[in-house]
C-alpha cells in the first residue's frame, strides 16, 4: 500500500500545538486528579478470594463504620473476590511512629545505665561525671515511660508499670495486639457478608509512604538530567536536544493525565512503567534525529518519513505486548501487571504522537533552517 508522505505537507510544523496543548490539559486538569495506591499514600489492602460472586454494595454497607473505605469485587480465572482498601488507622499510625521513637530511647537508656555502672565505680577524675550520668538516666528513664505510655493508649491499653525496659516491651506487645485485633475485627466484618476462602493483607505505614513518594520524585529528577546530558552529548546541538527532552517530558505528563482518566493509581508498579517510557521516547526520538542529520539519502523529509516507518513498527510491537499484558492481568486480577501494561500501552500512543507532531515539526523547522539536503 502506498502512503503518502505527510511530511511533504506545507504546514505540517503547526501540528507541534497539539502535545503543547495536552500537556498544558494535562498538568491543570488531569494530572492533580490521579488516585494515588497505598505504596505511595500509605493504607491497608484487604485481598478476599471466594467461591461465590461479592455485593460490593452490600460489603460496603457492612464497612461503614470504618472511614474512606474503598471495595473493589472482581471476577477472574481463579474465581471470584474483592479488595477492600482503607487508609492507615491513625491510632496505630501514631503508636507505630512513637514506637520507633520509643525504641531508640531505650536503647539510649540502656547505653546510659551502663555509663552510670561505670562511674559509680570509678574514682579520681571519673567519678565527677557520676551526677550527670545520674540525671542522664533519670531523664531517659522518665523520656521512655511517657513514649511507652503513649504508645499502649493508642493501642486500646494501660501502662501497668514503672520499670522502663519492661514497659518499652509491654508498648512492643501491645502495638502487636491491637494491630492484629484490627485485622482479625476487618476480616470478621468481611466474613459476615462474603464467604472467605483465603485472604491476603498489605499494609504500607505512612513513613514508609512518605519514603516510597520521595525516592519517586528523585528518580524522575534524576532520569531526566542524566536523559539530558546523555542526548546534548551526542547530538551537541540545542535545538535536536531540546526536542528529546520535551518529547520525554510530554510521554510523562500526558500518560500521567490519562492515568487520571482511566483512574490508574500512582503507584510503584505505574511508576516503573512511566520511566519506562523515558526509554521508548529517546529511542524514537533518536531514531528521528540520527536519520534526518546523520543520513545523507534522500530528501530532509524523506529520511523522516523512512524513520516514521520504522517506528509504526517499533511502537506497534510495544502496544500489542503490554496490551497482551494488560488483558491477561486483568482477567487473572494482578494489579501490578495490569498497571504496567495499561500505561505503557497508553504512553506508547502518546510517544508516537509527541514525536512525530512536535518532534518531526522541530527537527524539519531546525533542517530547513540549516538547508539540510
């Protein structure tokens, strides 16, 4: 089948508004709107397998008294279930923050004790420092009984004693227990309303949430000015560089929108998928910018519609595998999977389009500039 070059176009370069206008959609409109997943926000993740199919409805009704509640019933291969998502109790957040904070200070205390050891058996010059390692465990001691105090509150109990070590392990045990009780409370609601042959827990607490967010931001940081120097480097030219670096950045925040639309959580599984799409762009990108200012075959236009040829065939390879991939985990319910596959299928369309839009029209404006053959 003969297709004719769209390059040959007269005002083909007009068509770089497109991704200029999506993006600009995308980070006002869509962007703010993606549902984050518990690795990134923190919450608990109840996983239920039944041999029966789920009212979520109904389950919803008998969740009530939990807050945010979020139930999601599917269907697949192995049979039928439900996911039940809730954010993070704050009672045991707040007791499992001071538990680390508690956990340091005994271990404080106990460094103290044995300092206090030592000087209450020195003599000479030592033995001055034995007051102030008096109050130094004074101090702790009564630091570590508040924390374990607070501690046991939180989790529904009483502090029984005064010995800080014992009461740091009554905090330790007490944390255990009424996380448990939590679970075993959730899981009872659950059975209630849905016959229960397995279930799964996941739980991410909010500091390790807050981690998982900021290691993201970093690595989308540092993907791109390494992406950056890497394309300067071999193209040492501004105009071809610059050109990579937006089509990188239109792939991120176009899909990114998108994922708000087809409400795909942000999570570490579609953040894999979104750097991976740094790679899908600089390759199509590359491929355009080598062909049209390295080759010498042909017309300016017709080495870019050469390499448009190639990469119908390169995007078109990536689509049909993710979206297998994205089909199959769908109907066996694997999450991850269905994250991965979904957003770079999407994020390949949009490469394809945010590279031979905006692009295409660069690199052809920056040739004809220079009067490339």
């Amino acid at each position: 089948m003969n297709i004719s070059n769209p390059f040959e176009w007269k005002y083909y370069k007009y068509l770089v508004i497109i991704p200029v206008l999506a993006i600009i959609f995308s980070l006002f409109f869509l962007v703010p709107n993606i549902p984050q997943g518990i690795d990134l926000k923190g919450g608990l993740l109840l996983t239920v397998y039944s041999n029966e199919a789920v009212d979520s409805q109904a389950l919803k009704e008998a969740l009530a008294s939990y807050s945010d509640v979020e139930v999601r019933a599917f269907s697949n291969a192995i049979g039928h279930g439900v996911e039940v998502e809730l954010p993070v109790d704050a009672g045991l957040q707040a007791a499992e923050e001071e538990l680390s904070v508690l956990h340091d200070l005994d271990a404080d205390l106990s460094r103290a004790e044995v300092a206090l050891s030592y000087y209450q058996q020195a003599e000479g010059e030592d033995a001055i420092a034995l007051p102030g390692a008096q109050a130094n465990v004074t101090r702790l001691t009564s630091e570590v009984l508040a924390s374990a105090r607070f501690v046991i509150e939180k989790s529904g109990g009483v502090l029984a004693t005064s010995a800080p070590h014992e009461a740091a392990v009554d905090a330790d045990e007490a944390f255990d227990e009424a996380k448990s009780s939590y679970r075993s409370n959730l899981i009872a609601s659950v059975a209630g309303v849905v016959p229960v042959d397995s279930y799964s827990f996941k739980e991410i607490g909010a500091s390790l949430s807050r981690v998982f967010f900021s290691k993201v931001q970093e690595v989308l940081l540092w993907s791109f000015v390494l992406s950056t120097i890497v394309v300067f480097f071999i193209f040492r030219s501004l105009v071809p560089s610059l050109a990579v670096i937006f089509a990188a950045v239109a792939d991120i925040v176009i899909t990114a929108g998108l994922m708000s639309v087809l409400n795909i959580p942000l999570s570490l599984a579609s953040v894999a998928a979104l750097l991976m799409l740094i790679g899908f762009s600089l390759d199509t990108d590359a491929l355009l910018t080598v062909r049209v200012y390295k080759r010498s075959e042909g017309t300016v236009r017709e080495r870019a519609f050469d390499a448009l040829k190639t990469a119908v065939m390169m995007n078109g390879l990536v689509m049909a595998s993710f979206g297998v991939l994205a089909i199959v985990a769908l109907y066996l319910q694997i999450p991850t999977y269905y994250q991965i596959g979904v957003v770079a299928f999407v994020g390949s369309i949009v490469d394809f389009v945010a590279t031979w839009t905006f692009n295409a029209g660069i690199i052809l404006w920056d040739a004809d500039r220079r009067g490339l053959k």
